[in-house]
C-alpha cells in the first residue's frame, strides 16, 4: 500500500481491525498515519496499516445489490445507475472492477473505491453512504 494512495477518511485495516485514517504526516522521510475507530486512536508508520479488499460483504454494506450471477462473473449494482461492481470467477480477471457510466476502473481496495468516488464526483463517499459503518467514514 503507498502512502501517495492514501486519503484523510479513508478505510484501512490494522491488526486485524478496521480504522479511519484521520491524519498523514511526514517524518523526515518517514510516513505515519493517525487512525481511529469506535474504540482506538492509533499513531503508526503508515507502512504498518493494509488496504482493505473489496468483497461482496463490502460491497453489500456499501449499498450494492447482487444483480447478477454466472459461472463466469457476478455483477452488484446501486440503486444510482452509474455505479456497478463487477467479480470476475475466472482466473485472469479481465473484467473485475468498478463500472462508473459504463467505464470499467480497476479497483481491488476500499480505500481505492474512496479515493475515486471523491476525485470522480468531488464529494467523499459518504456522501450518499452514510448509513453504512458507524463512525468511520465512507
């Protein structure tokens, strides 16, 4: 995970729990992060925190319905009709990713997802998903 990919709000994991991020801050050439959740506030290394893997859990609580199902992808849908999440089953993965009006992004983490809805339509995600994970930004 870089450190150029990382974003105030956004979701990461640590010790097997998930955090906020709500500061970045150099070192000299070293990069920490300030996390938080419902029960810790954390100063690290930014290189001690991992990405969070976009799952169908994930994607369920993000809003996503499942809309489609073969041997070869499923497909999770919003109700806005601009975003799709497609899961490749297939072993090279040519097709796995989010769908933003019909462009195919690749986009493996949660952290990735936030930091393209922000730049893509110039609010953070929770925006219009709020109601998803209590105390953490989305």
């Amino acid at each position: 995970m870089k450190v150029t990919d990382l974003k105030i709000k956004n979701l990461v994991e640590y010790n097997d729990e998930i955090f906020n991020i709500v500061e970045i801050f150099q070192n000299n050439d070293n990069y920490f992060v300030r996390i938080e959740n419902e029960e810790h506030t954390i100063s690290l290394p930014a290189d001690e925190i991992k990405p969070i893997k976009i799952t169908e859990d994930w994607l369920e609580r993000f809003g996503f319905a499942k809309t489609y199902t073969s041997m070869h992808q499923i497909r999770y849908e919003r109700p806005e009709s601009f975003i799709k999440y497609d899961i490749d089953l297939r072993s090279k993965k040519v097709i796995e990713g989010l769908k933003i009006y019909g462009n195919a992004i690749k986009c493996k983490y949660i952290h990735e997802f936030q930091n393209i809805f922000s730049c893509l339509f110039g609010k953070e995600t929770n925006s219009i998903f709020s109601n998803l994970y209590p105390k953490a930004a989305v």
